[in-house]
C-alpha cells in the first residue's frame, strides 16, 4: 500500500462504497501537495476546485466571525477537509492553515465528481462527511 493509500485510511466510507476499479480510478486522480507552515491551504470566500486528505501534519480551521478569525477546529493525519465547496459548486466556508509542514493528497473537485456519478453510495457518503463537518463548523462558529 503506497503513502497516498495509507493517508486515506479515515476515508474508509468513501472507498468502501467503490469498486476495485472506482478506487484505482480515485487514486489515479491524487496529487501531492506540499504546505509550509503558517501558509493558507484556501481561505474562506475562495472557490472551491479540490478536496484534500491529510498524509502529515496538522491543520487549523477558522471562520470569520464578526471581523475577526475564530478558530473551529484542528485536524490532523488521514482528515478529509475542502469536500463541501466540491459537492456544492460553492465558495470555501472556511480558511485552513497549516499549523506545521503539510503533505496533502489533493482531488480535483470536477473529476472526482465525475467519477462519483458513477457511484452514488460513494458520493452520498462524501456527502454525508460534508454536511456533518458543515453542521459541526456552525455549532463552533456560533459559540
């Protein structure tokens, strides 16, 4: 098992609902990407292209709350983040920072979309993920 497969270990849902096929094909479209720490991932108002997976480091996420950044949550190795703005066609509803040096596994937002077509039980639990995290990213945000 390559680093980019092992990174999407907490992604289980997702994979389980491919085929072979539907998974060599998911893997196909991963990238690598490095983030130095302190640099924006994305930044709340960004359109969203991708989604990412976590291979190492931490991230913070944070929302703008009356002119001022307020921190929601952290994540970490194996966490998927960015999936919302894919689903929806829409703008990033939060800004991701790395905390420390980042590795990401990016998915470009179109072709994964494409290849959910294919498999609705994969793309209902992508979305499952994102109206979950969406819902947790409210209840912090209005704390």
């Amino acid at each position: 098992m390559d680093d980019v497969e092992q990174s999407l270990g907490k992604v289980n849902q997702i994979l389980e609902a491919l085929d072979a096929d539907g998974r060599h094909r998911l893997l196909g479209l991963a990238q690598k990407k490095h983030v130095a720490a302190g640099d924006a991932v994305f930044r709340e108002g960004d359109k969203g292209d991708e989604f990412f997976v976590i291979a190492k480091g931490r991230v913070k996420i944070t929302v703008e709350d009356a002119g001022r950044q307020k921190d929601v949550a952290e994540l970490d190795h194996g966490s998927l983040f960015g999936e919302m703005a894919i689903l929806d066609g829409g703008v990033r509803s939060a800004t991701v920072t790395a905390l420390e040096e980042l590795d990401l596994v990016s998915f470009p937002g179109p072709a994964v979309e494409a290849l959910l077509v294919q498999y609705p039980k994969a793309r209902e639990a992508l979305h499952r993920i994102g109206v979950l995290r969406a819902e947790q990213l409210v209840e912090k945000a209005s704390q």
